[in-house]
C-alpha cells in the first residue's frame, strides 16, 4: 500500500463526481457468431468485418486518466466454442519486448510486452470463476483462477500468434471456451471480459522502463476481479460495431462501423456523448436502422477544441427498445498525441548477447546467440574480457562452442573489490564481447564494481534475543521455543509439536520411506547435537533407508524456524521413491494455508478434504511445488516451506506435495523422489518448519493500532502515525526509496528538530522544495507530500512514526543498484544494462533482499532510526516471487529438461525483517514493526514482525462476507499464528452507487470488528474493550458463551452484569436469535437488552436474544441485567 495510490484513489472520484452516469459506465458489448478465425499474426478485412472493435487503452497512472496516445485496437469475436481476442498496437523505435520463451513463464510474461486477459463465466454468480492470464508475443504465459477465495489450479489452453512489422504488433490469440466451463456460448449468455495491455520501455511520464498497465475501461479496479468487468453478450441477431478512429493528423475524426449481419432491417438507438473540459459539448441520441447487410460508417460530431484540452466520450449504442446493449465504452483523451515510447536504443548488437554480473559471489553469467550472424565464417566461439577504465586487462576467457547457435557461461571473474580499492578506484569496468573471426561484430559493454561504505556492516548481526523470544532449551532429545516443546527424531526431523499445550502430530511424527526395488524402507538414524546456545542449536543425523544413506543438519532459531538441510548420498540402486509423511491431528488442522510465488491468488480457509499441489495457483514455479504449506488453527499449527524443489527429483505429471486422508487421520505428504532414479551425485534438499504460535500477542495489543482519530486515542497505549510513501520523507519515488533526494540528510535532520521544537521552518522548507528538477511534480506531488510529512513530524508523539519501505523496490539510477543491479534485482537480465535509466528511475516488486541489500537496507534503517525521523518500520510486498539467479548463491537452478526454477526469496525476506528487529534491540527500541502480507502469512517472515497488514486485493463493491470467508480471516488475517496484531486495508471502489459504497463500508466494518482487525468502535473501548477486567470472546472459541442461529461471525466483550455483542450478517436470512450462556457470563439476574447504535430494545426471553440485521449489516447489542445502568 502506499499513501499515493491512495490519494490518487481519492482524486480519481472527485474528477468523475460531475459526469453524466452514462461515463461511470463499465464498457459493454455483444457479439454475434461466426465462423472461427486464423491465429496467424494477420488480420484480414473478413475478420475485422465481424469483430467488435475497441480504439485505445485506458493507463492505470496515477497522474493519467485518459487513453494513452500509442495507437492500438483490440477486437473481440467467436464462433460460440472459442473466444477470438486480438489487437493491433502502435510499438517504439525498438519494438517490443519479449525476452521470455514460450511456456510458463511467470512474472516474466508480465515483464514483456503482454497482454492481459480476464474472462468470467457467469459475472452474476455470489462467487464467480475468475480466470486470469498473461501473455507476450512468444507464447510465453502467466496464469491464475480463483472462484470466490478458492484457487483453481488452472493450466490455460490457447492458440495465439503475434509479429511485429514497421512500427506495428499484430497480436491474435483463440481460447477454446470449454475450460471455463462453458461448452457452448448461448444466445443471451453474458461473459465477464477483461482485456488490458501492458506496455515495456515508455517515456518517464509514461511510467518509464517499467511502463504501464492499461486496460479496456477506465474505473480504478483490481484486474482480478469479477467488479466492474466489461461485459460481453452473445446474440444470434446482433450488429457488429468498431470504433474505427478517434483522429486525423491534429483533427477530431470518430469514426464508427456499424455492420447488420442478419437478413432482417435492425432498428438501433444511439446514445453520444462527447464532452471537452473548456468547450462546448455535444449529445446526440439518434435512432438508427440497419438494412439487411448493410455497413454503415458514422463520422460523429465533435466540438472546437483548444490545445492540450482533455474531452469526455460516451459512445453507446441499444436495440431500440434500450433492453439490450450493443456496444457502450466510454473514455477520456485528448487530441494532441505525444510521443510516449523511450528513445530508441543506439546500442545495437549485432549478436543476441546478455549478462549479469554478480559482485557477491564474483561471477558474471553471460548468454550469446550468434543465429542471427549470416557469415559467421570461424566463429564458433566468443571471447569475452574484462577491462579497467584505463583499458588495462583483468581477466579473459572463452564461451563454449555454440549450440545450435546459443552458447553460455558463469565465469568466475577476479574480486573486482579489491582491484577498485587497489588499481581502478573509479569503479568502472567494460566487457568486449568478440565473436571469433568476426572481430567487426564485437561490441563493448560498461558495468560497474564501486565500493560502499555500508559493505559487511555488522547492523542487526549481534547475538541476542528480542523480546518476547526466550532462550532455546534442550532436554535431551526436545528442544524448547517459546510456546512449544519440539521433540526429534532420530534424523532430525519432529516426533512430536507441542504447541502452546496441545500436541499437533500423531503416529511416529514425521518419517521419510524410500521404496526400492519395491520395499518401502523407513529411514532410520542417529542424532546427535554440535551446538547448544540460547540462540542457536545445530543437530546433526546419519541416517539410511534400506541402501540410500543421507545426512541432515537441523539449524534451529530462536523463533523456532528449523531449517533443514538433507543430503542424499550416491547410490548403485534405483529408487522408486522418497517421501516425507507428516501425520498432522485433525483437531489442530482444520485450517489451511498455502503460498507459491506470488500473491491474491494464494489458498486460505478451510482444510480441505483432498488437496494437492497441482490446484496451487503459481506465477513461474516450473512444477507443482508449493513454497510455503501450513496446516493449524487460529493460533497452532504446523508449516514446512522451501525456496523451490531444489534436489528433488520430480514428475511433471505429479503433484510434489498433496494431503492425503485415512479414516480420521490426515497426512500431508511431500514427494521428495516421484519418480525411478539414479542418484549419482549427491543431492540437496533444503526445507524450514516452523509450528505456530510463533509467539504469544503483546501485551495490550487490542489497546493498539494505526491511524486512529484523535478521541479514541485516551483508550489506547499505542497508535502508529504512517508515513505511506518515500515521498513523504524526501524520496523522489512513491514506493522505490530508503533516502531522501540525493542522498541530503537535511531534510531528515529537519524533521527530526521539528518532532522536538514542533515548529515547521518555513524557509527551509521552501529552499527544499526547490531543490526538486521536476517543476510540475513538486507542485503536484512533492509540495504536499514534504508538508504532510512535516505534519506527521509536527503531531507524532515519541514511538509512534512508521516509515514505508518496499522489501521489493529500488531506483535503478543509485550508484549501489549499478553495482550490484543482478544481485539485487531478480529478473534474468536487467535491460538497465543496455539503456542507463534516467535519473529517478525506479523498479517495483523486483528487489530480492540478497545479503548485500539487507547491509544497504539495514544501513538506512539505522539513519532514520538514529537521527529519529521514525521509530517503526513498514514493509511494502514482502510475499514470494521469482530470482532468476545464475550464479549458484540462490537456490534457482537449471531443470533437467532445461527449463530454469527460480528461487522465491522466503529466506532473503525473512533475514531482512529480523535483522531489523535485532537492529532496533541494538539500538534500544522496543519496535511495532508492520509487514504488508495481504494473501500470504508466512510464518517464518512474520515471525519478527509485530504487525501485519491484509486485504490489499479484491477492490471493488462486493461485500466483504463474499470477498473473504470466516476460514480465510482465521488462517491468513488473524496474526496470532505469529502474535502479530492484525491489521487490513479492505478496499472500496469509489466507483458506483453511493448506497452500494455504504453498503460496504458497513460490510467491511462488521467483518472487521468481529475478527478484532485494525479497531472496534469507540463505545465498546468505553465499556472496557482492552482491560483486564473486560473478558473477550471470539465466536471461534471452544467454549463461545452464545449460541447464534444462522451464519455469522461475532465478538462478546463480557464484565461483571453487562457485555456487548457484536454480530455480522454472512447468511441470506435477517432474523437472528443468540443463547446466551448466563453461567459462563456470570450473569446473576434477569435480562435486557438495546441497540447499541438505535437504542432500540431488543426482545430478550430465556436468555435468548432475538433481533434483525440486513443482509451484510453487522449489530451492536449492549446486554446488562435489569437495574443497572448502561454506560
């Protein structure tokens, strides 16, 4: 989340306030049947004629409203089987890009030049199927499925082909319909239909190197979503409409095809609206008739326009009876159309060659293809060589012969370091890169070894424990965490967990079985342990199943993490198999949590009855392997989570990992061998288990949280004010920064004079601000932002700051991301490399938190503690993702079928947010550090957190009964799992009925306020919500003292003679009755009963209560015994 987004969020509603509602319309078409069309990359005037088209794409920019000026059409038909999309898109000087091949590409299909692609069954389902893909012009994919909160493991079917050609992508995809469910699109059947661009290598304004996702309408919305999604309706009868044009040269020319298929007259109506901010509008609302076959071209009315002027248009076109809609879009635009691509890249090979280099480990990963060479004579191998900037040589070396035209290598390069500190204090370096006996093909490449100041600080590296942890005990074979006694295995694995007082695991615990030559072997061992500290314990194991003999090392935290690392041993035998069997007590497991790499897509809820990892929704995993698995309760539970599958050996057509039940026993079941093998080599595995509670909630930890207005602020002990982006503290991005501009420390040095004297200084205030390059942001943006900064400065009390930082952002432009750009940054190759990133530059969600970023990070996180501009931390998008890293120090590796896994970065991620934890207790700060973990509570990254933050997915005007159930809030929402208060963003569109938003608001507060999430309402901390003498009740609980009819969830807040009940409608029904437990209550009298906001009395007999709420309302009943008084 971050506090622009918002903002712009905010200002996106109050510029729509004024339009007609026509414009607050989601786009809408029909399309008739015909016969299928070709995916080859060419569009012909047959398939146009019976294609819908749209003109433009709406950019999702904050400061950007109407359609982007790169031309591009995109059209939409089918012959009732399959979907027909296609698009013809203006591209820069480079073209596109499409770096990732064809398959599962993941995030990297997203990085390309791609299209974006929702379709939705049946939109008018309580919980609709979702399917969402990504893909570039290779064929290479990303795709996810959700329906309701449940994920679908879906593998998309599709026929697409795309070329570029003088300035011009031509993009066709087909998706046969029967994988949505539907085996035949019906006359009047209505589809949900999201298409969206996403465009690489824009101008800065037009979001850079990174670009922009644009998308067919233009209300704010989550793309993966069922809300406001255009939609598409079959008809048998219907015209086929496109929007051929919107300008000729510097003139309005909006052009409209109106085609009738049929052999009967069509009568139409037409709804025009075409509105300049300044000038004079038009409206036209026309009838209109087809003949049998006709094809009429419309030229539409426009106003006189003044330069740079932004203008409104509608374009809707009904049967003409207005019950069916044929066509209906509207956008802004303007008619200026400025240039938006990046300059064209003057460095242009002549040979297909890439790299990275990693200054941590002193390698550099090179990848050549010379297919494209026509006479390429001798050249059958490249050399490459490192020079300094004096054009001394430090090292040289050869690429293997080429493969079918394609060579690579990881070369070990010399410590770069020490040449900069001893011989080349510049820093800078070039690589020649010659083709052999091509020497006028050869190129040189610039890149960067500079040295830092911050490089192996000992920040956050100390030996000592946080509270609440306790030291680590072991007694004999049990080793001891906070809340949970872990007894182990003679190879090291869990006998028993027991968490917080209840055992989680039955049977012998967790065992591993190899099947060879058909007889399942359990493995057997010895344990033994190196290390015994307060901190830290090591235990070693030999062990053996039948002939496979491997060793593990068990590496213990004192959070109870406990990695460990298996190695099989070579073996003369064939292995049919290796298992891990976890025998998990169903008492302690009826919630289930599971995380690939990425997010909003990622299963919470209720354990299923049958489960593997092939229903997983994933980005770039390459298998079915799922990261991160927990199986528990509200607050116990069991997790196991990895970087990948890593030294596993595997079958694609098997799931790596599945649950398994047997009567009343319940299984997960880890498939470290699916396959016959070989094991010829030794093999490593590497896993973490972690069992919850990782540690108990803080002590008045409902008596915090964030953001409160000010008179709630007498009941609490702890109120966080947030500073939501980098630019509030200097930055010049939203999200992508630790520092302030350039480095100047001013600022903060500022800010923190102003927390003591609470006097803003003007004048130097003023002499910042004009230190900005960018007039027009600093009036938009930077102005405001430096002035809420100051404020929040100005009206914080000690302890109560919390800075943004993104665990996946950085500015690209930054000396320290020049030098350690493929450490740091985790796509397969930067194309900063190629084009130097303008100043400012940024990149979102690409970070990795490698060893040497957390020294940069934790160097940072010192200063704003140090000098006191923050007493807290934030973290922006800390869930999985993808490192494509080639250089041995991640666990990414090369499948044998040559395909790459990525690591996702779960360890990096982990030891980032606690060496900042371990920093604070350095410094001698008690921390209320927060971690933005929507859709992805991973234990041991939660784990040195104090706070968490959910729910930034699902936007839209849903209710959020239907956005999240009970058994998601519970796994994933909750935080006592990690003893982490639970807060959540719960986001509105701003779009739409004003009842419908009210409706939700209210919604999204029930939900809230009955799972104890960000606050509860202000006469319930008046009643005693938070002190000792105030017992509270979650409706989860054995032992719940109310009994409530229908679906619900609720709070009870209970003292003595009086309690207030809270209860939120998730049932269709609006009558409810609740039994009270009077003896749990301690209730001696008779009772009443009022509500807590109308103060209307509620029948109240036998104890029972009886009263209404609206559907997805929630209710406040203040309960006492007769003769006391309400407070």
């Amino acid at each position: 989340m971050k506090f622009s987004l918002l903002t712009a969020l905010l200002l996106s509603g109050l510029v729509s306030a004024g339009m007609e509602p026509i414009f607050k319309k989601d786009p809408q078409i029909a399309v008739t049947p015909h016969a299928k069309q070709a995916e080859d990359g060419v569009r012909t005037e047959e398939e146009d004629r019976f294609s819908v088209g749209m003109f433009g794409f709406c950019p999702l920019l904050a400061n950007r409203r109407e359609l982007l000026p790169p031309d591009a059409r995109f059209n939409v038909a089918t012959d009732r089987k399959s979907l027909f999309i296609s698009a013809q898109c203006e591209t820069g000087p480079d073209g596109i890009l499409e770096r990732a091949r064809k398959g599962r590409g993941g995030e990297r299909a997203f990085l390309d030049d791609s299209f974006e692609l929702v379709v939705v069954p049946d939109p008018k389902e309580v919980h609709p199927a979702v399917y969402h893909i990504f893909l570039n012009n290779r064929g290479s994919y990303m795709a996810t499925a959700k329906k309701g909160s449940d994920t679908l493991g879906w593998e998309p079917l599709f026929n697409m082909k795309g070329m570029v050609k003088e300035r011009l992508w031509t993009w066709e995809v087909s998706l046969p319909l029967a994988q949505f469910g539907l085996n035949e699109w019906k006359d009047g059947q209505t589809i949900g239909l999201r298409i969206c661009r996403n465009w690489r290598r824009m101008k800065k304004e037009f979001g850079g190197d990174w670009g922009c996702q644009s998308a067919w309408g233009q209300n704010w919305i989550s793309f993966f979503s069922a809300d406001s999604i255009p939609l598409a309706t079959l008809y048998e009868e219907a015209p086929v409409i496109r929007l051929l044009s919107l300008r000729k040269g510097n003139s309005p020319d909006i052009r409209v095809s109106l085609f009738n298929p049929t052999s009967r007259e069509m009568p139409l109506n037409m709804t025009y609206r075409h509105q300049p901010k300044n000038c004079q509008s038009v409206s036209r609302d026309d009838p209109i008739t087809l003949k049998p076959g006709e094809t009429k071209i419309m030229v539409l009315p426009t106003a006189q326009l003044t330069e740079g002027e932004i203008i409104s248009t509608s374009i809707q076109f009904t049967s003409s009876d207005n019950q069916k809609v044929f066509y209906r879009r509207s956008f802004s635009w303007q008619l200026e159309k400025p240039d938006a691509f990046a300059s064209e890249n003057e460095d242009k090979q002549k040979i297909a060659f890439n790299y990275a280099y990693y200054p941590e480990s002193d390698k550099l990963y090179a990848v050549a293809d010379l297919g494209a060479l026509k006479n390429s004579g001798s050249g059958k191998t490249v050399s490459l060589e490192i020079k300094d900037k004096s054009g001394k040589s430090v090292a040289k070396t050869q690429m293997p012969p080429p493969k079918d035209g394609k060579t690579e290598l990881l070369w070990n390069v010399p410590p770069l370091k020490e040449i900069t500190r001893s011989a080349n204090p510049s820093g800078e370096y070039t690589l020649t890169v010659i083709p052999e006996g091509i020497p006028e093909v050869a190129f040189v490449k610039n890149f960067e070894r500079k040295i830092f100041e911050w490089e192996g600080n000992s920040l956050g590296k100390s030996d000592r424990l946080i509270a609440p942890f306790t030291p680590i005990q072991v007694r004999g074979d049990t080793v001891s965490t906070i809340l949970r006694d872990h007894t182990m295995t003679s190879i090291g694995l869990w006998k028993q967990v027991c968490a917080d007082g209840e055992n989680l695991l039955k049977e012998n615990g967790i065992t591993v079985e190899a099947v060879i030559d058909g007889k399942t072997h359990r493995a057997q061992g010895q344990l033994r342990f190196t290390e015994k500290r307060p901190t830290k314990v090591i235990a070693v194991s030999q062990w053996n199943a039948g002939s496979l003999n491997a060793s593990s090392v068990s590496d213990w935290d004192y959070d109870g993490m406990m990695k460990y690392t298996l190695t099989l041993h070579p073996m003369k035998d064939t292995i049919q198999s290796l298992k891990m069997i976890i025998p998990v007590d169903p008492a302690n497991a009826y919630l289930f949590h599971a995380c690939t790499d990425g997010l909003r897509f990622n299963y919470g809820g209720a354990t299923p009855q049958t489960w593997d990892s092939t229903q997983a929704s994933r980005s770039s995993l390459q298998t079915s392997y799922v990261n991160y698995i927990w199986l528990g309760t509200e607050g116990r539970g069991l997790s196991v989570f990895g970087e990948n599958d890593k030294g596993w050996i595997v079958d694609k057509k098997r799931p790596t990992q599945e649950l398994v039940r047997k009567g009343d026993s319940l299984y997960l079941v880890f498939h470290l061998i699916s396959r016959p093998a070989e094991i010829k080599e030794a093999r490593r595995i590497i896993l973490g288990f972690q069992a919850t509670p990782v540690k108990p909630m803080p002590k008045d930890w409902r008596k915090t949280t964030w953001g409160a207005p000010s008179q709630y602020l007498p009941y609490l002990v702890h109120n966080t004010n947030f500073l939501g982006s980098p630019y509030c503290y200097g930055g010049l991005t939203h999200s992508n920064e630790l520092f302030p501009r350039d480095f100047d420390l001013s600022l903060w040095h500022a800010f923190a004079e102003v927390r003591k004297t609470k006097q803003i200084p003007k004048e130097f205030v003023r002499k910042w601000l004009a230190g900005y390059r960018d007039r027009e942001m600093t009036k938009k943006v930077y102005t405001p932002e430096i002035a809420f900064g100051f404020h929040m400065m100005q009206n914080s009390p000690p302890g109560t700051l919390m800075f943004y930082t993104n665990a996946r952002g950085q500015r690209l432009d930054i000396p320290e991301s020049r030098t350690f750009l493929d450490d740091w940054f985790r796509e397969e190759f930067q194309p900063s490399r190629n084009v130097p990133p303008e100043y400012g530059a940024h990149q979102s969600y690409s970070i990795d938190p490698t060893p040497s970023y957390r020294d940069f990070a934790v160097f940072w996180y010192h200063k704003m503690l140090m000098i006191g501009v923050t007493d807290n931390l934030y973290w922006d998008d800390i869930y999985l993702t993808g490192n494509w890293d080639h250089s041995g120090r991640e666990e990414a590796y090369v499948m044998e079928d040559g395909s790459f896994q990525p690591s996702v970065g779960l360890f990096n991620i982990r030891a980032l947010i606690r060496r900042a934890a371990v920093l604070m207790e350095e410094m001698g700060k008690t921390p209320q550090n927060m971690v933005h973990m929507t859709n992805t509570a991973i234990a041991p990254i939660c784990a040195f957190a104090q706070k968490n933050l959910d729910w930034e997915d699902q936007d839209g005007i849903r209710p959020f009964q239907q956005r999240y159930t009970r058994e998601y809030i519970r796994a994933v929402t909750l935080g006592r799992q990690f003893g982490n208060r639970p807060h959540a963003i719960g986001m509105i569109s701003r779009d739409g009925d004003q009842e419908i938003q009210k409706m939700c608001r209210r919604s999204r507060a029930g939900v809230m306020i009955t799972h104890e999430i960000n606050t509860v309402p202000l006469d319930l901390y008046k009643f005693g919500y938070g002190l000792d003498h105030v017992r509270v009740w979650n409706y989860w609980e054995k032992g719940y003292p109310v009994k409530i009819s229908g679906e619900t969830s609720s709070l009870l807040s209970s003292k003595k003679g009086e309690a207030v009940l809270i209860v939120c409608n998730y049932d269709h029904s609006e009558n409810f009755t609740a039994k009270l437990d009077r003896k749990k209550l301690g209730f001696t009298g008779p009772l009443s009963a009022v509500d807590g906001e109308t103060r209307e009395a509620i029948a109240v007999h036998d104890d029972t209560l009886a009263f209404k709420i609206k559907q997805f309302d929630y209710i406040t009943i203040r309960i006492q015994e007769n003769g006391r008084t309400m407070q």
